[in-house]
C-alpha cells in the first residue's frame, strides 16, 4: 500500500463483510438484496478508482487486478439482475399462453453470452 493508505486493508474487509449483510438480515426481498449488493460494488469501486492505494511499482498491476475484481463483481451482480428480469418477461409471456419453443433457453444463452464478453473486455 501506498504510506498514505495504509489502514486500506480495513477498508477491502468492511466490503467483503457488507457484502455479507444483506444474507443475514431474515426477510428482505431479492430484489433490495441485489440492490444493495450494487451500491456496494459501485461506491467500492468508485473509492478504489480515486484512491488507487497499492504502490505504484511494476505499473500498478495490483491496482488493476483490484480494479478488474471489483468491476467483475459489479457485472456479476448486474447481469444476475438482467438474467432475472428476462426470466420473469418469459414467465409472464408463458402465462399469457405464448409458448414460444426455446425462448427462454434463448435468451438466458443471449444474457450469459452477453455477461461473458463483458467480463472478457473488462
């Protein structure tokens, strides 16, 4: 770490205790929990790209490795998001009597398709 930073350890373990938080409080809604799991990637994200504490040395690859992880974090959370919400579009489109063959093996495959150039470009 950067001297200036050096308690930032604590920082990185509140987030991987915050990220915890959300399963253990009983009866909250996946959809708050998906929520709350997205501000936390972002504002982590956010302060890990203004503060940029590791040491500089050998091109600040511990900053970018960091980096990548918190932004495959934040599409992980993101596209199980997505992959839900196309999954409650097909239930509502196979209860309106639309059985469309294959629609929902499509566009799951389309939305994992998706997350995996996201993760590969990122």
């Amino acid at each position: 770490y950067q001297p200036s930073l050096f308690g930032w350890e604590l920082w990185a373990m509140s987030r991987k205790i915050l990220v915890l938080v959300p399963l253990w409080v009983p009866l909250v809604a996946p959809s708050l929990r998906t929520t709350s799991w997205l501000a936390i990637a972002v504002v982590f994200l956010w302060v890990h790209a203004l503060a940029q504490p590791y040491s500089s040395t050998c091109f600040s690859i511990c900053n970018r490795l960091e980096q990548h992880a918190l932004m495959a974090f934040f599409l992980t959370v993101l596209g199980a998001q997505v992959i839900k919400q196309l999954g409650d579009g097909v239930e509502d489109l196979l209860r309106q009597g639309r059985d469309v063959p294959g629609i929902r093996m499509s566009l799951y495959g389309m939305a994992i398709i998706l997350i995996g150039i996201l993760l590969v470009h990122f």
